[in-house]
C-alpha cells in the first residue's frame, strides 16, 4: 500500500510525514480536498495550540462529528460520549 497526498507518494504514512517534516519544516501546511490540514511536529507547538486560554478559543467541530450528531439525532455534545 502507499500513501499518496498532494505531489507526495510515500510507502507508509510515516515515511510521509517524515519526508513532510525534512523538506518543510515544523509547520506544514497541505491540502486535503476542499479543506486545508496543517501538521505541527513540535510538541510545543501543539501545546500551545490544544490550550489556549482566551475568553473565546476558536476550536471548530470537526464534519465527521457534525454528521454523526445529525444522523442520530442527538445534540452535538452527544455525539463525543
């Protein structure tokens, strides 16, 4: 199996990510579909990321999570139980 993302073929994800993290550094930035995916290398910056202490963090619900919520019928709170 390979894995193939953007111009990217690797023969496993982390032979990707690895090639991702050598040729672009601690911050990529790539397009999957209609949606931008942006990878963090740095557990630092990941940190930083996951806990942001402002009145009002932008943290968007993932689709995958909107959908589950709508096809069962629940409040999206539900959906992450």
């Amino acid at each position: 199996m390979h894995v193939f993302v953007g111009d990217h073929l690797s023969s496993t994800l982390t032979d990707l990510l690895r090639s991702f993290r050598r040729q672009y550094g601690p911050v990529v930035r790539q397009r999957m579909g209609a949606q931008w995916l942006v990878i963090l290398f740095d557990p630092a910056d990941i940190q930083r990321l996951l806990f942001q202490y402002e009145k009002y963090p932008l943290r968007p619900t993932p689709h995958l999570m909107c959908a589950y919520a709508r096809r069962n019928n629940t409040p999206l709170s539900m959906a992450f139980q």
